[in-house]
C-alpha cells in the first residue's frame, strides 16, 4: 500500500498549534460552522457580545440615521485614547501646566497629539448636537423613548462640560479667562452661592455661612479664584470624573436603545 | 392573653427569642446602616472644601500714607493683591481690581485718567464708577483701615459697593 504524502508544512503547523493546551484554553471551540455556532460564538463573548448578534436592516438607512450617535461614541472613544496619551506628559500645576503642552507639540514625537485631542473634542460637540438633531426630526424621542432622550441630554450637558474642564488645561490666556467667566456664574446660584439670592437665609445672625470662602463657586475651583486649585480639580473632573459618569450613561442609552428593538426601528 | 403570648416568645431559662432579636436588630441595624452612609455622605462634601488656600492673604498692610501721592491712583499692590490705592485730597480708598462685567482684571490708564478693561472695553473714572463698555455697575472698593503701627491696612474680604449705597460708609474710605 502506498503511504500519503505528508501534509504541507503550514497545515501540519497549524493543527500542531491548533491542539495544544495553551490554545484549547482560550479559544475553546473551532470556527463556527452553523448559525446556531455563529449566533453563540458573539453572544458569549465578552468582547463581542456589547454588540448585537443581528441588527435590522432599518439600522443601516443611513439617511434615515446619519450614523451621528456611533459617530459621537467613537469620537469619545478617540478622546479617551488620545487624552491617555496626552497623560503621560502633561502636569496639572501652574509651574508646568503651559509649558507642558507646548512641549507635546515641540518636543514630544507626532506632534499633534494635543490637536487630535482639541479636534475631536470639536467634532463630538458638532456630532451630538446633529445626534440630538436627527432624533428630533425623526421623533424618536416619542413614547415609549422618552426617558432615552432625558438621558441623552444629560450626555449633552456632560460632552459640554468636558470640553469646559478640558478648556482650562493649556493654562493661557483664553482658559483662564474663559473659565473665569464660565465659573463666576456659580456664585449667583440661588442658595448656595454667595452672589446668588437667598445666601443671606443661611447665615447665623451675622456670620455669613455662604461667603466668598464658602459657596458653590468655591467648591468647583478649590479656591477664590481660578488658580492652582482649580487647575487640578478641572483636570480630575475632565479625565475621571465627568467620563465616569458619562460612560454609566452611555451604557444606560445604548441599553436602552437595544431593549426598544435597535435603532431606529420601528415603534 | 398578651401576657402569655409575650410569656411564651421568651425560651425558658431567659435569653432573647429568634423573634425578639430580628424585631431588635432589624431597625438598629438599618437605622446603624443609615447613620453611617449619610455622614460617610457628609464628610464628602467637606472634603470637597479646601481648608487650607495656597492664595494671597486677603488682608495686607500698604505701607504708610504718606509714601501716597495726592490724586494719583498707586498700581504698587495690583499684581499681587488685586487692589488700587487711590488718594485724593481728603480720603483714601482702595478699588478691587475686578471688572464688574464679567470678571477681567483691568488697567489703569493714567494718560487717559480711567481704568479700562482689556476683555470687553468696560472704563471706569478714578472713583471707579462705570461709564463706558458693558459693566453694569461701579467698580468694588475694599475696607480700608489704619493699623495699630500706622500702615494702611487693607482687607479685601470687606466688600463695598456704591449701587447700594455703601460707600457712604466708614469703613469704605480712609480720612487722613
């Protein structure tokens, strides 16, 4: 009897890699070959399974969508990356804040870093406003969607105070300013900040409780004013706090999304 | 009937029934729970104000006032503290160096004997009284004072404003 020639060399390589223990560990199934294995396949996995295992072909009318959430999720997630980046350099005190990001875009390798960063920034802003745009125009902010849309414009206030926080950052001119004015808004909040109506209420006979020294407004800078304080407390605030929040509630929204049949379905 | 009801939840011998220790330690428990997630709650919000500033003093002494000319407005203090020291003939006051529009620093012009602000184009008289651009009302003035050695002692935490009438008051301005 004739013996079989031997197997190519990439094929016997491959079954040799394919029957080890390492690769039986994490991949634990072969390619699969029904629609039952390939529904499986995405939905228990940990990666794949944050996507549905089949969309309806009304979430790809892209004139009817404009895409402009997805845009402005991968916008964010384009934020993260490059905000990480930008980590590894900058400080957030007032002796290295300026210099710091004029050296991410003349000392430090792919200068742009810090413009990718401001660019996308940008973009998101424009992206959720045409986002917030569509599902108006489309209605899908109707019953049962209504709380979505709620949701949805927490988010918008959340992109915009994360471009507010990040605006600080470069510490020049126009962040210092800028903030200044945004911030001295606090101090008329009613109640709490000492400009505000109703901040005499909260005194003690004359001892003032909400002072200069002890609002709203002092408490978002850590401070009188805008200095070093707030300088640390904006940039906490713009690369841990607001994106924690923002991302629970993106969860919620796509969640959400997804419970009421996909996007842009029917209702 | 409730006497033996109450008899019997008791076990012999003394001691706390199952019954009778779930009724006690439920609410202590819940009520424990409560206490200490408000003022785990609490002792955030303090956290969240700082004790300690790493600012400039709001009260500071400006020397003697005879080291002031008359009717000039001294710009000495305005990079450190914020505050003009303005002496006119018969009293001195000192103007916070705070734009009443939206909060920019001005400058004093003396050429053109006003204080105009870089952000907006606000001007202001000597006295501080808004007469151009977009403030709504006159600059600020800070309680101003003589120390026991002397010196002008000015403190910014003491706010005066003339819309309302307060720089009528004595501590507004110094007569010397």
């Amino acid at each position: 009897m004739a013996t079989k020639p031997p197997e190519p060399f990439l094929t016997r390589t491959w079954d040799y890699i394919t029957e080890t223990q390492i690769w039986k560990s994490i991949f634990r199934h072969g390619m699969p070959n029904t629609n039952r294995n390939r529904a499986l396949a995405v939905m228990t996995n940990v990666f794949l399974h944050l996507h549905p295992v089949k969309i309806r072909k009304s979430g790809v009318r892209l004139k009817f969508t404009w895409c402009m959430g997805g845009l402005t999720f991968f916008l964010f997630l384009v934020e993260t990356f490059t905000g990480l980046l930008l980590m590894f350099y900058y400080r957030p005190t007032v002796a290295y804040a300026y210099m710091d990001i004029v050296d991410l875009a003349e000392q430090v390798p792919l200068g742009v870093m810090r413009e990718l960063h401001r660019w996308a920034g940008h973009a998101m802003v424009i992206s959720v406003w045409l986002h917030m745009f569509r599902v108006f125009m489309t209605g899908s902010y109707k019953p049962p969607r209504e709380f979505n849309w709620n949701v949805g414009v927490i988010l918008l206030v959340l992109t915009l105070l994360l471009s507010f926080t990040g605006y600080l950052l470069p510490w020049d001119q126009l962040a210092v300013w800028a903030i200044t004015v945004g911030s001295n808004m606090a101090r008329a909040t009613p109640l709490l900040g000492h400009e505000g109506p109703g901040s005499q209420l909260l005194a003690l006979g004359d001892v003032k409780m909400v002072h200069a020294g002890s609002d709203a407004r002092f408490a978002l800078l850590g401070g009188r004013f805008v200095g070093e304080g707030a300088l640390l407390r904006f940039y906490v605030l713009h690369c841990v706090g607001i994106p924690l929040v923002a991302g629970i509630l993106m969860a919620i929204h796509f969640w959400r999304v997804r419970k009421d049949g996909g996007i842009s379905g029917p209702v | 009937m409730a006497d033996e009801k109450a008899a019997a939840a008791k076990p012999e011998g003394g001691g706390v029934s199952r019954r009778g220790f779930m009724r006690w330690s439920l609410p202590v428990g819940w009520v424990a729970f409560s206490a200490a997630s408000a003022s785990s709650l609490v002792a955030t919000a303090r956290f969240l104000f700082p004790n300690v500033l790493f600012e400039p003093p709001q009260s500071f002494k400006a020397g003697f006032p005879s080291e002031y000319n008359v009717g000039e407005v001294d710009v000495r203090w305005k990079d450190a503290f914020g505050v003009w020291i303005v002496r006119e003939p018969d009293q001195f006051y000192a103007i916070i160096a705070v734009c009443t529009h939206l909060g920019c620093s001005p400058n004093w012009l003396p050429a053109e004997n006003k204080f105009k602000c870089p952000c907006h184009g606000s001007g202001f008289y000597k006295s501080g009284v808004n007469f151009e651009g977009p403030a709504p009302r006159p600059l600020e003035r800070a309680r101003i004072l003589v120390a026991d050695d002397g010196q002008i002692l000015v403190d910014k935490s003491v706010k005066f404003q003339k819309e309302k009438g307060e720089w009528e008051k004595p501590e507004s301005f110094l007569k010397v």
